[in-house]
C-alpha cells in the first residue's frame, strides 16, 4: 500500500524501480547537469555543451523507452513502479516516446541562431539577452552589447519535459500534481524570454502564471476532497472505494467524509478542471491565445505539442483508471466540453489576424476533437487519442517553425496580411506550411486525416454519434480559416516590403523535414503507428 | 501476379506531376512536353485497360488488392466495371487534349518580373492537372469506399490550386480584381466541396460503426458489403440507411452538381482558364455522377429507391433551371457552366430513373458531356484569349473572320444542343426513353430541356459569330495548327460515337444490369404490348 498516506506503518525502505523509470530520470538528470553548467562553465562554451547535452539526453532517454516496450513494459510486463506512485505501462510509454520526440525536435528550434540578424557581431538566438533587465532599460542595452545569451533555456526545457514525462504516467494524486507543477513553471518562464517584444511575451508569462496558478489550486483542492472521499491518494485506491470495494486500512480519521459523493463529484470536477486548463479545452481556454502569442514561437511550439501530450495522457489514465465507476457523471460533461471547444475553437479562429493566434485557436479545436475520442471510453478511443496525440504534436511543431522563418525588420511577421503572397516569394516554404494547414484541417493523405477519422470512429463506436457529427461540422467551419491562409499565401499579390523568409540553419531545416516525413507517413501508412497505439492503448491498474 | 494495370494507369500520371513539377523553372517548354507525355501514356494504359475487359466477364475486372489500414477496416482494392471503364477512358482521352489546349496558359506574362527563381507557374500548371487525372482515376477504380473518400476529398487541393491559382489572360477588370474574383471561385469550391465531403465522412464512419457486426469486423469494401447485404448477413434498419445514403448523396450531389448546390461551378468555370473548366465539369464531376451509380445505389438500395421522387425533382428543375439561366447569361464561361448543370440533371434523371436504358443513357452522358463541353469550351477558350474579353456582347462576325473556329464552335455547339448524329443525342435519348417508361410526367418535363438548349446554343452562335464583324475583331486569326489539333480529334470522336456508339454501350450495359439487380429494380414491361 501506499507510505505516503499511511503514516502510521512501519517505514519502508523505498523501492525504486530505476530501470523502469529510467527515462524520466535521464531527462530531468540532465537538466540538473546543465544548472551545474549554467553555473561553472565559461560563458562560450554553454551554449555548445548545452544543447549537446540537452540532445544527447534525450536520445538515450527516447532509448530507453524503446528498449522498455521492447521488453514488454507496454504489454505483458507493465508495472506499478515507484511504489505505486507511477505506472509503466503501454499508453505511459507511447507518451514519453512522443514526448521524447517532440522534446528532441524543439531542442533545434530553441537552438536556432542563424534568424535574428548578429547583434554586435555575435550570432544570437529568440530568446532574450538577460530575462530579468527591464524591456527597453539600460540593463537590457549592456546585455545585448556584451551580447549574453540565455542558454538556461535547455535545462528549462528539460525540467518542463521531465514534468511531461512523469505527468501520465502518474498514478497517484500527489504525483499528479508535482509533475503539473515540475512541467508548468519552467513553462511560465519561457514564455517570458522572447528577445522581441519583450512586453507582449512577459504579459503572456504573467496570464499564464496566473491563470495557470488558479488551475494548479483547483486542482489541489480537488486532490484534498478526493482524499476525503477515499482516504488514499492512489488511484486504484480510489477507483476500489469508488466501486464499493474500499481496501481495508482505512483512516479512522476519515471515516466522517468517507464515500460521500459530494467529496467525489466536486474533488473529481476539481481535478478534471485542472487538467482541461493545461489541455486548453473551453470553458478553460483563456490563456492560449494570448500565451501562443506571446510566447518565443520556439517555445510555443514546444508548449503546444508537448503540454497537449502531457496533459491528455494525464487526463486518459485519471478518466479511465480512477473515475470508470462515475463514467456517467462525467461523460456528460465531458460531452458538452468537446462541443464547446471544437465550435468555439472553430468559430473564433476565423476573426483572428494574427498567425499564432490563429493557431492558438485552431489548438483549442483540436483539443475537442481529442476529447471526442476521450470520452468513447474504450480502447479504441484510448488508441486514437494516443495516435491523434502523436499525429497533431509534429504538424504543430512544423507550423510554429514555419512561423519563425518569416520575419522582417522587427522580428518574426506574424499579422496575416504580411504573409500576402508569400507562395510566390518561396514557394517551397509556402507549400510545406499549405501541408501543415491541410494537416490541421484534416485532409486525406495527411496525418490530420488518419488521426482525426480514428478519433471520430471510436467516438461514433461507442455511440457519440452526435459528437462526430458536431466535429465534423467544426471541421467544415476550420477549413475556412486554414483554407483562407492558403489563399492569402498563394492566390495573393506579395506587399511590397512584406517580410522575407530567413533561410535556416541544418537544425531547423532538418526539424521542419521530419514534420513533414510524420506529416505524410502518417497520413499515408498509418498502420504501423496504429498498431503501436493500438497495442498501447490499456491502462495498468 | 498478373501486371497491374489500374495501378500503372493510377501511377503513370501522378509520376508524370512530379516529374514536371521538378523541371527547372527556365525549361518551361520541356516541362510541356513532359506533361503532354505522362498524358499520353496514361491514354495508352487506359487503352490497355478498355481493351483487357471483358463486357461479359466478371462485374468487377482487372482487380488488385492489397492491405493498407487493417485498423479502419481499409484496403487497397482497386476494380473496374463497365461504367468505370467508360469513364477512365473518358478522362485518358481528355487530358492530353486539356494540356494542348492550355499549352501557352500558365505562361509567365512579359511585362511580368520573376516573384522569385522558384516560383514555376507553368510547371506548376501542368503537374496539377496530372495530379487531378491520377486522383480521378484512382475514385473511379477504387471499389474500397474509404479508399474512393480519400481520392475523392484529396482531388479537391489540386482543382483548387488551378482555380485560383490560373485565371484568363483577359478582361475588363483590372488585374487585382480579376484575382480577387479567381480566389473567391477558388474557396467557393473548395468550401461547398470540403463541406460535401466531410458530411461523408461522417456517413463512412456511420457505415463502419454499421458493418462492424460482419465476422471481419468493419469493412469499407464495397463487395464485401454488397454482398453481405445480399446474403442477408447485413441489415441496415431503414433509418440508419437513410441517413447514409443522405450523408453520401449530398456529397455526390455538391460534386456533380445539382441544384440547389449547383452555385459554385458557374463561378469556378467562369473563372479558370479554359482547359481547367473543361476538367472540373467534364472530369472531376463525373466523379459525383459515378459515385451516385456505384455507391448509393449499390450500397443503399431501399433508401434509394426511397428518395427517387425527390431526386428526380431535383433533376428536372436542375435541367430546367440550368437552361434558363444559361440563356441569359452574358458570359459566354458560364453559360456552357449553366449548360452543365442542365445536363447534370439529365444525368442524374437517368441513373435515378431505374431503369437499363436510363441508367446506361446516363453512363453514356457523361462520356458525350465530356466530350462535347470539352469541344464547346476549348474553342469559346480560343476565342476569348483572342479578343480578351468573355463576354458574348463584345463578339460578332467571327464566322467572317475565322471560318475554322466559328465551325468547330458550332459543331461543340450542335453536340451541345444535342443533335442527332452526336454522341449526345444518343445518350440523351436514352435517358428519355429510360425516365418515359417508368415516370411520363418526367419524361415530358425533362424534353423542354432540349429545346431550351437549342435556344441558348443558337442565341450563343448567332451573337458572337453571325452578324456584322466587329472592328476589333477584323484582325482575328483563325485557329492555329496546335488549336486545331487540340478540336479536330474531339469532334471526330463527338461524330464517331453519335453514329456508332455500339462499342460503349456494350461495355456499359451488363454493368448497369448490376446495379439494377443491387436496387432490385427491372425494366417495366412496355405497355402496349402487355395491354395486347
């Protein structure tokens, strides 16, 4: 049983399972190692051990998760590992392999210094020169003409997606939340680097700190209530009690709030609130444009993919683990949050002027039509999600990185009338941005298409015919706005002193290429990853 | 294994787009060649394709099947029957035609200064078309219905691209404006048909949760479930079929079109350059008529019968409509778009009629269409690159001053119309005859179609190439060798089948008799003589 709720046993020697858990600890043991070289090595050489270190970090990890589902932790072989707190099972490691991924992707991104034109003649990269200086103050002056680069962004980068990586594979109420916290902070902190626009991208930081607090509250509240309820933190604990089947040390102390449903009904919405804020679901949708917006696009991406992957793992294992026995409580509910968000996503996506806002939007969409293969409650539904997850995370990437290539004189041209005729200009940009579009908008051959058929066919599966119905509507109403960036691209006269496309580094280059290779592959041989997601679609209790 | 033809004739153009897609962008004439060459290779494959099928063989030949997506339920299984065969050859025969006809279209203007070294217009041009034939004939072979959605939604981003990206050389509006109206045509049609398509995604996934009970598990192959549903191992209960077959109708309905969502292809082929009206209406469209055939029908049989009266409602005041609006039109571009959507309506009147006449009169329709929009715009094509201008009032005289294209023009035209001696008027005799045994009052209705295109056939030739020659046009050349070239053969092939349509229709026929026998519908025994 669980130590942590059960103080009054012996204590127990901890029993870790380091092979199992080895992935996360690679991950977040190499951000430790780059605070340390943050802090000793000379200033030249951060830069180069850091992201050396950030992509050697998480090629081992990424092996690591290879070898455990090779070795059977995502079928036969899963396992409650850490003692009880986590679970390694099939969807954990899918996740963290496509958390592995998107990490190992963004790295490029982050690392990227051939876009901002040499500030005194030092190549630099997106993010700020010195966070802290006050936007247009002499501090900031002196660090960009001693040209300081903030190379803390890797290990940043590596806390928030060592966060991620134990966020689904929590399988205790308390783990939850500090892998909610571990990925959210250095989150909020990125969003405040922008070496442009300083202000805009620290009010995105201080919106999302603030609302993304709140959450973080709820949350925590609606872990106390549930504990009230069940008396332990662990969710096959709870999912017992739920089902009328409580273990038997029970907390005497307990025994006033035990299996009352109120506790169950508003610590389980609580809980659920929580996790839909970091998915970006209407009615908790608020911060993302703002954020997207704000936010270093190389961060956005980042966040886009990576939070979405996170956070949807953490809500399948939660949904599907501890509260299957209130299935009809929150089905509903559930419902009536995928419909909001995939019209509201759809709708308002259609006024923005602004690309990454348009993005934002169009992100909050998806996030209903994710939910409409979460709420099929089977595991198909948990197969599609995973796919669907995978699928949208490197369309999302390349779209973002397309963003930070088009620039002009004040950084990156993200108002849509300057990308008036851009398909001219560079045509082959233009094209693998149209691709990405086509993705989100789900056009066959694509992986949009694939991923958004496996989620509506679960969904119409277990009945909801009416939830496909409504996204399928959704999606008629999102092509219009994808299709009006085509448009603007390519059937558009190109302004003069429009922006031009900055030609890359091989990093981004190659990142840009393997979203476009998992675009396509997806989209046109889906089986393979199918299967994958198929085979990793149960939960181990 | 025998040699894959239905994929080769599948790959031959999609190689071709890419091929062309790649010459530099300096080599525009290369580029044409090559197109022009993965045309006629794709026309030498479908002839291979027309002459190994058997007409009294198996309903499905040339068959291929291969597992794509176990987890849908897909696989890669590509058939031809009669109907499908027609309509492969149709759009083989056409393309090559279609690239000669746009072989200077796409070329960049003088005066115009080079956007950027990688911006290839022509190249462009030509490997989008290509892209089109291989996705037409990919829904045309396909007889896997998620196989056939996917080519069918994915031929939408290609059409679009020449839409808007293509336009005429031409016109009274400034440059800006012309582009703004090219755009707009572009995104009507790809919303109306994006829409159409993703009603049907809805209704596939409704036929996958629907045939999920089959011992496989779901499936999308239209066999297998034909004939689950003949042996009785599938039932649909009457709503759920309705429901599909409204969910694949109104898409098919968008694409072919048919009033009332018929408001997109006068812009569309009004504002493309020639060559690409003539594929939207001759080619893509026929995608929507065939799938009515293959699928509603042979997959929803009740619920088609079900819904006969109103479709054949819509039919006739699609023909009626059509040809109304197509006389008072002042653009010659979408007069023949109103035109097509009259003869749509016959189409549809067939296939919907159910009976063998009709229905093979239908098949046959779509071929003759084909060919003779293709004739009519191709030359109205020539003419308006001529004088810049599409409107019908800014000609007259051309028989004067171009005797060639007046002729040819008018020989689109009588084909049109419809005459006896044209293919056309085979076909739509068929389909009277067909929609007469079984629905009169049809029948009847329907036949004011014809004289209403008599009258705008004629009013088009009499307004622009009888009468006075105007000044501007006293210079006029007439049609160059390539143009001529591009005409000549369609209208002997218009002529060929008029008079001898006997090889189609035996290809055609014992499909359509399968199809009847999916409905469950025979031919009504002629009355007279039952009366006898």
């Amino acid at each position: 049983m669980n130590s942590w709720t059960h103080a009054q046993g012996v204590l127990e020697t901890p029993q870790f399972e380091w092979v199992a858990l080895s992935p996360t600890l690679i991950v977040v043991g190499a951000a430790v190692l780059g605070v340390l070289i943050e802090a000793f090595a000379p200033r030249r050489y951060r830069y180069g051990s850091q992201v050396v270190l950030a992509v050697l970090a998480l090629a081992v990890a990424f092996a690591a998760v290879v070898g455990l589902a090779a070795n059977g932790h995502a079928g036969a072989e899963a396992q409650i590992a850490g003692m009880g707190a986590l679970a390694v099972d099939g969807p954990t490691l899918f996740l963290q392999g496509v958390l592995l991924l998107i990490g190992f992707v963004s790295v490029f991104l982050f690392a990227e210094r051939r876009l901002e034109p040499a500030e005194h003649g030092r190549a630099v990269d997106s993010f700020a020169a010195q966070a802290a200086a006050t936007p247009g103050g002499t501090a900031e002056k002196l660090a960009v003409r001693s040209g300081y680069t903030t190379t803390e962004i890797f290990p940043l980068m590596l806390f928030a997606l060592g966060g991620m990586l134990l966020f689904p594979a929590a399988n205790d109420l308390l783990i939850l939340f500090i892998a909610l916290e571990v990925l959210s902070l250095p989150l909020y902190l990125l969003c405040a680097l922008a070496r442009r626009r300083r202000l805009l991208s620290q009010e995105a930081a201080v919106k999302y700190f603030l609302l993304g607090a709140f959450a973080s509250a709820f949350l925590l509240f609606g872990i106390a209530l549930l504990y009230g309820y069940a008396g332990t933190l662990s969710y096959a604990g709870i999912a017992d009690v739920i089902s009328g089947a409580p273990s038997s040390q029970v907390d005497p102390g307990l025994a006033a709030t035990m299996g009352n449903d109120a506790y169950l009904l508003i610590g389980g919405a609580l809980v659920i609130m929580g996790l839909l804020f970091k998915v970006g679901a209407v009615p908790f949708h608020m911060w993302t444009p703002d954020v997207y917006q704000g936010a270093p696009t190389p961060v956005t991406g980042f966040m886009a993919a990576a939070t979405k992957v996170a956070a949807f793992g953490a809500l399948l294992r939660l949904l599907y683990v501890t509260l299957p026995g209130m299935r009809w409580d929150w089905e509903p509910v559930l419902w009536g949050v995928a419909i909001a968000s995939m019209l509201a996503g759809a709708v308002i996506a259609i006024t923005q002027t602004d690309v990454k806002r348009l993005l934002a939007y169009s992100s909050i969409a998806h996030a209903g039509f994710i939910l409409a293969g979460v709420v099929a409650v089977s595991p198909e539904g948990v197969s599609s999600v995973l796919f669907y997850l995978a699928a949208y995370s490197f369309v999302t990437l390349g779209a973002f990185a397309v963003i930070t290539l088009v620039r002009d004189g004040d950084g990156e041209a993200t108002h849509l009338s300057k990308w008036a005729g851009l398909g001219r200009r560079s045509p082959l940009l233009a094209g693998v941005f149209a691709l990405f579009l086509l993705a989100f908008a789900g056009i066959p051959l694509t992986s949009g298409f694939a991923g958004k058929f496996a989620v509506f066919r679960a969904a119409a599966d277990s009945g909801a015919m009416p939830l496909v119905i409504v996204g399928v509507i959704a999606s008629a109403i999102a092509a219009f706005f994808y299709v009006r960036v085509i448009v603007l691209m390519f059937f558009s006269e190109p302004q003069p002193g429009g922006p031009s496309v900055v030609v890359p580094s091989l990093m981004t280059t190659s990142m840009l290429g393997v979203s476009v290779v998992a675009t396509v592959v997806l989209g046109v041989a889906p089986q393979y990853f199918l299967d994958l997601a198929g085979q990793a679609g149960v939960f181990v209790r | 294994m025998s040699f894959p033809l239905l994929t080769a004739t599948v790959l031959a153009p999609a190689i071709g787009a890419v091929a062309t897609a790649v010459v530099p962008s300096a080599r525009r004439t290369l580029a044409k060649w090559v197109a022009l060459a993965a045309s006629v290779v794709t026309a030498v494959l479908a002839a291979l394709v027309l002459i190994r099928f058997e007409p009294g063989g198996d309903r499905y030949q040339l068959t291929e099947s291969h597992a794509w997506i176990p987890d849908f339920g897909v696989s890669y299984e590509l058939g031809v029957d009669g109907i499908g065969v027609a309509l492969v050859a149709l759009t083989a025969v056409l393309v090559p035609f279609l690239i000669g006809a746009g072989w200077n279209d796409a070329d960049p203007k003088e005066d115009e200064t080079p956007a950027g070294r990688r911006w290839r217009p022509t190249q462009g041009f030509f490997a989008l078309i290509l892209m089109v034939e291989a996705m037409v004939v990919m829904s045309f072979v396909a007889t896997d219905i998620f196989l056939f959605y996917i080519f069918f939604e994915a031929m939408l981003i290609p059409m679009y691209f020449l839409i808007g990206g293509f336009g005429d050389r031409a016109g009274e509006n400034s440059e800006s404006q012309q582009a703004k109206q090219r755009s707009y045509a572009a995104v009507k049609f790809l919303l109306y048909n994006l829409a159409g398509g993703l009603i049907m995604l809805a209704a596939i996934i409704g036929l996958y949760v629907a045939t999920s009970d089959l011992p496989g598990g779901g499936t999308f192959s239209l066999q297998a479930i034909t004939e689950a549903r003949a042996s009785g191992e599938l039932t649909f209960a009457q709503n759920t079929e309705r429901l599909l077959f409204l969910g694949f109708f109104i898409a098919f309905a968008i694409k072919a079109p048919l009033w009332p969502l018929h408001t997109w292809l006068p812009n569309a082929m009004g504002e493309s350059t020639a060559p690409v009206a003539v594929l939207i209406t001759a080619v893509v469209d026929k995608v929507g008529t065939f799938a009515m055939l293959r699928f509603c029908l042979g997959l929803f049989p009740e619920a088609s019968a079900w819904a006969t009266p109103v479709v054949i409602a819509l039919a006739l005041v699609s023909i009626v409509y059509g040809a109304l609006l197509a006389i008072g039109q002042r653009d010659m571009k979408r007069l023949i778009a109103y035109a097509s959507i009259s003869h749509f309506g016959f189409i549809v009147l067939g296939i919907f009629a159910m009976t063998s006449q009709g229905q093979s009169g239908a098949t046959l329709y779509m071929v003759n269409h084909g060919i003779a929009t293709a004739a009519l715009m191709l030359v109205a094509g020539f003419l308006i690159s001529r004088r810049g201008s599409r409107l019908i009032a800014d000609y007259g005289g051309v028989q004067k001053t171009a005797p060639i294209l007046a002729g040819t023009f008018l020989i689109g035209g009588l084909a049109t119309l419809s005459l006896p001696g044209t293919g056309p008027f085979i076909s739509e005799f068929l389909v009277l005859v067909g929609t007469f045994t079984r629905y009169p009052v049809a029948g009847i209705i329907a036949c004011a179609g014809i004289v209403l295109a008599a009258l705008y056939v004629l009013i088009l030739y009499q307004r622009t190439m009888t009468g006075p020659v105007r000044p501007e046009l006293s210079r006029m050349p007439d049609l160059r060798p390539r143009e001529l070239a591009v005409v000549a053969p369609l209208i002997a092939l218009l002529i060929f089948l008029g008079v001898f349509p006997k090889p189609l229709t035996d290809i055609v026929e014992p499909s359509v008799q399968h199809t009847l026998s999916d409905v469950g519908e025979s031919d009504p025994e002629p009355e007279l003589e039952a009366r006898r």
